[in-house]
C-alpha cells in the first residue's frame, strides 16, 4: 500500500461514525457478555485452543455480535470473510466457499466465514454452506437477531454452537460511552458529558451500544464538536436516532412477551395495542403472523381448533394484500385468538412425548403393528394379530398401540375448555372401553 492508499484509508477510518471507530479489537476492550468472553469461559477457552467451532450468535442489535465475531476471527489469524445475508445469493456464497477451500488447500489457512442477519438466508443459501461446514472448510459465524431454532435450518444449526448474547447493562453503556469520550479514535476527550446525560443515554439505549455512541455523537455535534453535553442535548440527540432501533430494540424482548402474555390473558385490547407497538415501530409483519400461529397450536390448541385456521389464513392473506391493508387480517387474527377458549394441552402433550421417548428409547413395535411385506415377516408374526378399525361394528377395537412398557401411559390430556372438553369426554370413553376390552361405537 503507498502513501496515498494509505492516507486515504485513515480519512476514512476518521469519517466512520463513532460507532465504527471506536468497534473493539480484542477481548479485553469487548465490553459485556461476560458469560461468554470472560475469564474462564467458553470462547477464551476456545481461543486458547485454537478449536474454535462454528457459532450462531444470537442477540439484539448492539450487544457486540459483529465485534465478537471480528474478534475471534483475528484471535485465531484466520482469513476473515464477511456475507451479508442481505445482499449475497447462493453464488456469492459459492464463491466465498471456493475461495475458501482454494486458501486451505494452497496455503494451509482457515477461512472464518461471517454471515450478518442469517436469518435472511433462505433455504437454498444455508444448504450451499452445509457441506463447507461439515468438512471445516469454513468456521461458520453467523448473526442473528431472531431465534435460530425458528430461522436457520436444523442440518445447519446442528453443526454450530449457538451463543446467546444479552442486551448491554446500563453499566456496560457508561464504560462504552466513557472509553468514547477519551479515546484518540472516539471524541478524544474534546466533548464531555454531565452525570444526567450520560445516566440518560446509558439507560433510555435499550442495552444497545450503537445507539448510544450514535446518540453521543449526535449530541457533540450539536455542540459544535467540543463543549458539555448535558441532559437535555442528550434527550435531542436521542431522539434524533430513536426511530431506527426501537423495531428491533422492542420486539424480541418485552414487547413481543406482552404481545403474547395478552393473547394469553384473553385481553384483546392489550394484543392489539402491542401488536401496533411492534407494527409501528417497522417490524416484518410476518414475525408477528408467524407468532400467532405458534400461539395458534401452543395456547389455544384444541380447545379451539379454528385458531390455527384463522392464524394460517391471515398469513396467507397478508401475503396477497401487503401493507396498509393487510392489517386488516393481523387485527382479525389477533382479537380472535384472544378471546379463543385456551388450552397448552397440546404443548404439554408433545413434552411427554419426548420425554418418554428420551427415557425409554427406541422401543421395539408391537407385533400386531408391524408392517408384513414379505412371507417371512408374516411368518414371524408381523401384523397377524392386528384388528381393522372400519371393519367393527362401532368403528372402534379395543386394541393397545403403544410399545408394552408404555401401555397405560397418558400422553394428551385434554383441558375442559371450549371444544376440547368434547374431545376430553371421547378420549376418556375410549380408553376405558381399551381397558375393558371392549369393542363399541365411537358415539
């Protein structure tokens, strides 16, 4: 690089917003996710290893997801690549990936490969990345502010350590915005802030380290790039920056739980004021349409089950309509799901389903429901004592189908709850008509 490469590098690097500039670039200027980077912990045990595994990073926006990535990337003197799940498509992830594998085998070094807001990636862009990450062609960083479990694919998620990062303390946004104050890199000690301001700014930031420095420089500009910055430029400042993170500042945490903990509590006003909070503030329609059809199967459940129709079918219908008019179908949805008759029957079913599987293992298959294709297997039993439902007089044979050492076992038990109480009073004559041995009408 020459002398004119490089000074134009450092003016760039000066007209980087604070946030930028003042990004930290080891472990011991990282601020927060102590859990995570502290002394004895996951990662600094990983680093001094060297056996870094592929990572999901999940956290809201500022809490240091990028930072970390970038990091740990330099900790391990790997070659460091960036993805924007935004921008890039499945051939600019094909690229980085032969580019990976041609620096590993030419010049035996590992390619840290970061992908920003994976969540973005579809189906056909996280399976191109599969493979590189099976054979560790690639170390996989991705960043996410949604739920993994819900937006990364479960071959891929396996194969990466999920870390969850949590919102900043007030405490860690004073030490963030001090270090900014006086760095060389940040205000460099020209600006400072009054105990009000800089109380203000680290607790109204929402745990969100970007929004704080943008609102400290915001406010040493207003004050000439030099002076005291007190309470109230920093309440100008703030609110010059608020409309940018309050989407994703609110909706993974608090809003989003009141959203739901009101659908719950049968309170529809209360759903409908959140969800304008949520809808309000920029948020993707479909994060609270997909949340209302998970609340659709785990809240309401059989007790209603329309629910889950009417949630699907606002999603549908919002697919058609877009914004503005699709509000229209979320406020259908949203006041109907809230006055449904609620039941976690089916969450709670699914529990002791795993659990039971978890701790009894793979049990072997009754033999009478056992399928019999060849003549050795009907030879052998398979399928010889099974009874065909349509063919009994009531529709019903009073027949044990789970493995033996699970016979009695209740799984779904139904809540007394709208519809649900109907399927409860069936269910329960069809297991005493099982335990009785008796055959019989299903009415």
């Amino acid at each position: 690089m020459d002398l004119f490469d490089q000074a134009a590098e450092a003016d760039a690097a000066a007209l980087a917003p604070l946030a930028e500039r003042m990004r930290p670039t080891t472990l011991e200027e990282y601020v927060g996710q102590g859990h995570l980077a502290g002394p004895g912990r996951f990662l600094r045990q990983a680093l001094a290893r060297d056996a870094l595994p592929s990572l999901v990073l999940w956290g809201p926006p500022g809490s240091g997801k990028t930072t970390l990535a970038r990091i740990v990337a330099g900790a391990t003197c790997a070659r460091f690549v960036t993805l924007s799940a935004v921008m890039a498509g499945v051939k600019e992830v094909r690229e980085a990936m032969a580019e990976a594998e041609a620096a590993l085998r030419l010049h035996r070094r590992r390619t840290v490969l970061f992908v920003d807001e994976i969540h973005r990636f579809n189906k056909a862009q996280q399976d191109a990345l599969l493979p590189h990450v099976e054979k560790g062609t690639v170390t996989l960083i991705g960043a996410t502010t949604e739920n993994p479990s819900f937006e990364v694919n479960a071959a891929l998620l396996s194969r990466c350590r999920v870390l969850t990062l949590k919102a900043l303390e007030p405490a860690d946004l004073r030490r963030v915005l001090s270090r900014a104050l006086a760095h060389p890199r940040g205000l460099a000690g020209q600006v400072e802030l009054t105990e009000e301001a800089a109380q203000f700014l680290s607790e109204a930031s929402n745990g969100d380290a970007r929004r704080a420095l943008a609102a400290l420089e915001v406010a040493a500009q207003l004050k000439g790039g030099a002076g005291l910055v007190d309470r109230a430029a920093a309440e100008e400042a703030l609110q010059q920056r608020a409309l940018l993170y309050d989407k994703s500042g609110d909706a993974h945490y608090d809003v989003v739980s009141a959203f739901i903990k009101s659908m719950r509590g049968s309170d529809p006003d209360a759903a409908l004021y959140w969800m304008a909070r949520m809808l309000e503030a920029g948020e993707d329609p479909r994060f609270v349409l997909r949340r209302m059809v998970i609340f659709a199967s785990e809240d309401v459940g059989n007790a209603d089950p329309q629910a889950l129709s009417v949630a699907t079918s606002a999603l549908q219908a919002f697919e058609l309509m877009g914004m503005p008019e699709g509000a229209l179908p979320l406020t259908q949805a949203v006041t109907y799901l809230s006055l449904a008759p609620k039941s976690n029957a089916v969450l709670r079913a699914w529990g002791k389903a795993r659990e039971a599987v978890e701790k009894e293992g793979p049990l072997p298959v009754p033999l009478h429901l056992r399928n019999a294709p060849t003549k050795l297997m009907k030879d052998l039993g398979h399928g010889q004592a099974y009874r065909y439902p349509h063919d009994a007089p009531g529709g019903h044979v009073a027949v044990h189908h789970l493995p033996d050492a699970l016979v009695g076992t209740r799984l779904y038990e139904p809540s007394v709850h709208g519809h649900e109480a109907t399927l409860a009073e069936r269910l329960e004559r069809l297991r005493t008509a099982v335990e009785a041995g008796e055959d019989g009408s299903l009415e």
